[in-house]
C-alpha cells in the first residue's frame, strides 16, 4: 500500500498476504472469498493457481497462451524458479481431475516493486510452454492504458483461498466467486483515516497505481489465498482485468480490498512479454 510510513501502521495494517509468505509482507490481503459463493464450472477460464512446492500460494490470471499476471508480493526472489508452478483450467483444486502444474519459464517481478509500501505490487509469470486454449483455459483481456472503470460499476474477484479468516475452504476446493463494487478512492482514503485515527502518520493509503473495491461495512471481501488474482470487470461483452488482488487489513471487515491496477502498468506488461531477453 502507499507509504504507510509509520512503524505504528504497519504493524496494525501489515501481515503476509499468503501462507508462508516469504518476505517483508504485503498488507493484510487474506486470500480468501469472504461470503462468496461456488464459481460455476468454466465461468472464469482465466483464473490460475500460482503454486510452491506443489502447494497453492496465490491466484493468477492468464493474458495470453504462454502469460500470467499475479501479484509480486507472491514471489520470492530467492527461490528456484524450478520450485514454482502454475495450475490452469482448475474448477476445484483438489478434484482427481484437476489439471497437472505447468512449468515455469521466467518469473518478472515490476521493478520498482516495493514490498513496504507495496506499490508496483504486481509480476508476470512466463509458462514453459505455450497453453492450448478450450471451456476451461482462455485468457482475459488486458484493458487499454486509457480505458476507465467507473466508480460503482460491478466486477468479480475469484480465487481459492479461506473463506473465513480463520477458516480454509473446505476440500475439494471450489472456486470463489464474489460481486464487489468499484469504489471511489478519496472515499476509501478518508474512510482508512476515520478507522486509523494516527492517518497523519499515513496519509493517502491508496495510490494512484491502486483499485479500491468492495464493502465499507461488511465481512464480505478476500482473505490469504486470493492474492494475485483477478478483479475481473465486464464492458461492452469482454471480460477485462481491471485488477490484481494486492492487499487488505486484517481484521477490519469495514475496509475494502485494494487492487493493483492494471492499467497503471499495461504498458510494462507488453514491453514484457515483447522483450526476448528481460525488460524493466
């Protein structure tokens, strides 16, 4: 999140986003959909799982036949590549017919990605091999530099993670889906300084690169697990990618999520995934 400059914030506000998270932790995103409901099968065919060790860490969305967008905060840079996976066309995670992993090629961080202030919390994942699209696996669109998502126009986020804060979705792990609503940032902002009465010490909690969604005054929202995923927005007949899951308050059910928005960075993301050898 912005410069929640204060020690005192961030301990208030900060906690790993996903189980075992690896490194100063993003903000308390917990990744789960809180009081959502079952996604129907192939409803939202880019949704992807971001694997460690063969265990679930994040969600992801796929952009293209060899592209992921997830969240920074859910990679560390210290461990293999090798180590990572992703799982595509999943409907429940632990179904016997879930897909197999696909391998990971290249993992790219945004550089100036910052895991206290949690700007630029966003990173591409490059399969090893090119994915053969069908009703289970297509990619959404990535929305234009320019395009807008107004204030109250409804949107979805999915992903597998807890269903309570406390409370892991239950085996064979359906995914989640949940209808937030576009919020108004300087709303959100004045709404975290009513909540943190120290905001002085933490002015502008959303930034210019961020999303704010979902309820004021209601359990309904994300949890550890979502991180990563999609906020997927509906105009004009496309599904587009408004947002990445980044980061939420832990224990404050009257905050909305905060997304990184993806039109702040569509244009690194296509320099990327041009680029033969890296980009910045």
């Amino acid at each position: 999140m912005g410069p929640l400059c204060s020690s005192l914030c961030m301990l208030l506000l900060v906690l790993p986003l996903l189980e075992g998270a690896q490194e100063n932790p993003a903000p308390a995103v917990f990744s789960r959909i809180i009081e959502g409901q079952d996604a129907k099968k192939n409803e939202f065919p880019w949704q992807v799982s971001v694997e460690k060790n063969k265990v679930p860490i994040c969600g992801g969305s796929l952009i293209s036949a060899q592209w992921v967008v997830s969240a920074a905060h859910c990679f560390n840079p210290s461990v293999p590549i090798s180590l990572y996976s992703v799982v595509l066309g999943a409907h429940q995670l632990l179904s016997p017919s879930a897909p197999h992993p696909s391998k990971v090629q290249q993992i790219i961080r945004h550089p100036s990605y910052n895991a206290t202030k949690h700007v630029a919390d966003i990173a591409l994942v490059k399969l090893k091999n090119s994915v053969q699209f069908n009703t289970s696996i297509r990619p959404i669109s990535l929305p234009g530099a320019s395009r807008r998502f107004p204030v109250e126009s409804k949107c979805w986020v999915t992903g597998w993670g807890r269903v309570e804060v406390n409370k892991r979705l239950k085996p064979p792990k359906t995914l989640q889906k949940l209808e937030v609503p576009i919020l108004n940032t300087p709303d959100c902002n004045n709404h975290f300084k009513k909540l943190f009465p120290n905001s002085s010490l933490c002015p502008e909690a959303i930034k210019s690169d961020m999303i704010c969604a979902g309820y004021m005054n209601s359990p309904k929202g994300f949890c550890k697990g979502d991180s990563g995923g999609p906020l997927a927005c509906k105009q004009d007949n496309t599904w587009y990618l408004a947002g990445v899951v980044s980061w939420f308050i832990k224990k404050v059910s009257e905050f909305p999520g905060v997304f990184t928005r993806v039109t702040a960075y569509e244009r690194w993301i296509h320099t990327c995934m041009k680029a033969e050898s890296g980009c910045m």
